[in-house]
C-alpha cells in the first residue's frame, strides 16, 4: 500500500476505510485502553491524532514509541470526537520505523529562535520552521511561474566568476593553490570568486532571448553580521530588454503582488501560524502588498522628506549619502506605510553599469524599500551607450580589458534594457513576519557561523 500524505487525508471531506502514513511522533498519550500518538508527516502544520489499543498489532512497539521517533501506521480513518480535528486514525497496524533516543531535544513546549538555531539539522520538525520551509517552496515556485506565464526564460548564470558585478569587494575567493602561489597559477589562471550576481551573464541572454531570469545562491562576504544578510542567500535576477526604469519597476511590483496572492491562496494554514504567533500585524501587510499601489518617489525627494523627519536619525542626512536601513524603514514603515521604489540616485553610491540620466549626477536606478525590512530589490536600467559606459569605466578604474565581452554587447546591438536583483530570503522575512534572515534560510551562513 502507498503512504498518503497526512495533508491529502485532511482535505478529504469523508472517512477512508484503509490508509497507510508514515511520519514521526510529536506525543504520545496512555490512557487504560489506549494510546494517542500524534503523528506530523511534514507535508502540512496539521498532525494527525492515531489510536492504538493494546491488540492493535505493533503495539508492544509502543512503550518506544517516543516524541521524535519515526512511525508507519495503517488504519481506518474516521470522523473524530475531539475537538480541534475533524478526523483521527483508528490503528489496525503499526510499524516503529525509527526509535528516538532521550536526548531529542524538541519538546513539546515552544523553544526560543536562537535555540533552535543550534539545531538547525532538527528544527524544521517544529511547526514554526516546517512552515517556513513550505512557504519557501511555494514561493519559489510561484516565481517561476509568475515568469513562465510572463513569457521569461530561465537561464542559470556561472556561480564562479572572475568579475565583480557590484564593484564592493565582498567576494569570497575560491582557489586552489596555496596563499602564495601567483593567481596566474591558479586553476583558471587568474583570481576567481564566487559570483555577487548574475546580472553581467543575464543582460548577454536578455540581448539575445528578450526577457529572462536567473534564482541561485549569491555569496557575499560583507562582515555585517546584521538580521538581515545572510553570506550565501538567494537571488532573483531578472532581466528585460527594450525596457526602462519604469517598465523594471512595473515588473517588480506585478511579481510581489503575485506573489503574495499565491502564498495566501495556497499558504493559509502556515501564513496563519505566522500572523498569529510570529507578527500580528502580518495580514494587513499582506493585503496591503498585494492591494496598495507602491510609492515611487525619486531619491532627491527622499532626502527632503528625510531632512523634514522629526525622528532622530544615527546616520545624518544629506544628498548624496548611501542610505542607512533607518532611512530606508522610516520611509517604508512610518512615512508612507506602504512598499516604496526610490530611484534616481546619485552615481557615487551606485555600479558602473547603472544608465546615466541627463543631470550628469545621477543614475537610473531603483530599490524596492518595505516595511520592516527596507531594501528588498535593488535594480536599474543599464547604460547602453558605449561611450558613457566606457567613461564610468574610466571613472572608476574598472579595466576595461577585464570586460571585454560585456563592452561587446554595447557594440552589437545595444538596446535599452533593465533589470533588478530580490533578495529572497528578504522577500520571505516579509512574507512571514521572521525577523531574522537566519529563520528563513536551512543552513544560514553568517560570520563565524559554518555548522551544518
Ligand atoms: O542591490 P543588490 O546588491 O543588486 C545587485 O546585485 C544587482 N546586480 C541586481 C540586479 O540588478 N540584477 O542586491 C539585490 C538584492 C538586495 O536588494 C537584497 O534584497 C539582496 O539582494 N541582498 C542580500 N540578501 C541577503 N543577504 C545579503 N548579504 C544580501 N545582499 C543583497
Ligand atoms: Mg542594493
């Protein structure tokens, strides 16, 4: 017999004469007559309720039967008398698949974050966790789909590279000599890293496919060891040609609006944990991310509201600055209350590949700034022109030699194109109402951190 998923059985409206589950124990509770075990599969939050009496065949497993421990169980399942279930599984067979030894760590009761954390290979067994994890998949999936239905391509861009799209700096280095080994003696015969973004990669495939995108991990070694970046998280990149800013921000709010509907359409019972638990405030985030359209508003505008602000900032404003998370969260949180692009910034705090406007000062670049999180996209549309490109080059000591192949696309039929770059784990934080970047990703990677 084929196991059923405890979340197919439960959105059956009638009893079902033979099933078969597998999962593991959450409790289990002895009464004269019989045992309740509850069972979690991990397909959805709800376990299910089983009742084993003493000539239930297996039931001299029981007495191992333990929270943790992996079971299988045939039955019958039947309308149940308890409340909070509307069915229950009268056992008529049951299989100790895995015994739990005393030392599992997770309780019935609820365990704080930051315990949690130092048992990340068992917490996706708690609810909190079991449900962020299905949020991610639908999420991911309702990306590709939202695209797939745009008419983008997928591609995959390299996760080794020898360039630094962002011009920061923060690269982790892969190599295979030893430190003092000249680079030209490495593997690829100069310094590798491990790619910041796709982009370069996406813009060649969108001058040839039209509108494409690529989600992978991204690495950055930024030694802020802040909640909201992770060392390795996941990027969304994608990229449009024959658009500009206005039609990259359009793209970016259609896809959050989509997304938010789908996690609630097809989350609700993990989306609620969250909205009851984890943040009260989150439905009407939601809602309003789906609903409300988003500011969009000019950098320079954003420093006067800024300069106007009666709260009192840690960072002081002036035109020009790299805005600070406070900045970016007044605006979104307080100000507006509402997701808000900002664009047009000035080319100092921004990539040499960024479109310089007319002014002379500022580029055509936009970030998605949100409640609670503050920059979730950073995006722009790409100086096409190659003689502009090649004077920010100059500006910024990039040699162009080291690009020759990006400069190419400037030079074969250069069109207007833009493109922006999610932060996916940023995106679950604000789906879910978690806090912290370490909560929505498996295995975070943060300063100092490699366990698992
Ligand atoms: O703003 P960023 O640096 O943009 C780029 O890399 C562009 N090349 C993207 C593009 O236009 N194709 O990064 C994009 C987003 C940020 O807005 C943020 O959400 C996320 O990536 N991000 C991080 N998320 C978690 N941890 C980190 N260390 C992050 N750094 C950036
Ligand atoms: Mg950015």
């Amino acid at each position: 017999m084929k196991r059923t998923k405890i979340k197919a059985l439960l959105a059956r409206t009638a009893p079902l004469e033979n099933v078969l589950i597998k999962g593991w124990v959450r409790t289990r509770r002895d009464t004269k007559e019989f045992s309740f075990i509850e069972v979690n599969d991990g397909s959805c939050l709800a376990s299910i309720q089983v009742i084993v009496d003493a000539g239930t065949p297996g039931a001299e497993f029981l007495p191992r039967i333990s929270t943790g421990a992996a079971v299988a169980v045939t039955g019958e399942m039947v309308p149940s008398p308890g409340k909070g279930q509307a069915f229950e599984i009268r056992s008529r067979g049951l299989e100790l698949v895995g015994t739990s030894q005393e030392a599992y760590p997770l309780q019935k009761k609820r365990h704080s974050d930051e315990f949690l954390r130092t048992i990340a290979h068992l917490r996706p067994r708690t609810n909190k966790y079991g449900a962020i994890m299905r949020i991610r998949s639908k999420t991911s999936h309702l990306i590709h789909r939202f695209f797939e239905e745009e008419g983008f391509f997928l591609i995959h861009t390299p996760i080794i590279t020898g360039s630094d799209c962002e011009g920061a700096g923060e690269m982790f280095r892969i190599t295979t000599v030893s430190g003092s080994t000249p680079a030209s003696d490495d593997f690829f015969g100069q310094e590798t890293n491990l790619t910041v973004s796709g982009q370069l990669s996406a813009e060649m495939m969108a001058l040839a496919l039209g509108d494409v995108y690529t989600f992978g991990p991204t690495f950055r070694a930024e030694n802020s060891n802040t909640s909201r970046h992770a060392a390795e998280f996941w990027m969304l990149e994608p990229e449009m040609a024959f658009c500009d800013l206005t039609g990259n921000m359009d793209i970016a709010e259609a896809l959050i609006k989509y997304v938010v509907q789908g996690v609630l359409e097809s989350c609700a019972e993990d989306i609620a944990l969250f909205a009851n638990f984890v943040d009260k405030t989150l439905m009407k985030t939601l809602t309003s991310l789906r609903d409300d359209a988003y500011i969009r508003l000019s950098y320079a505008d954003a420093v006067e509201i800024l300069l106007k602000a009666k709260k009192p900032f840690d960072y002081p404003v002036s035109f020009g600055i790299d805005l600070q998370s406070e900045h970016e969260r007044y605006l979104a949180e307080e100000h507006f209350k509402k997701p808000v692009f900002l664009y047009n910034y000035p080319k100092g705090i921004k990539p040499f590949y960024m479109r310089m406007n007319d002014d002379g000062e500022t580029v055509a670049a936009m970030d998605l700034l949100v409640p609670r999180i503050g920059e979730l996209i950073g995006g722009s549309q790409r100086e096409e022109r190659e003689d502009k490109l090649q004077e920010r080059m100059q500006a910024l000591n990039l040699p162009e030699a080291d690009y020759w192949w990006y400069m190419d696309s400037r030079r074969f039929g250069s069109v207007p194109h833009s493109g922006f770059g999610l932060g996916f784990e940023r995106l679950l934080m604000l789906l879910t109402g978690i806090s912290n970047i370490r909560d929505v990703i498996a295995f975070p990677r943060t300063p100092g951190s490699i366990d698992f």
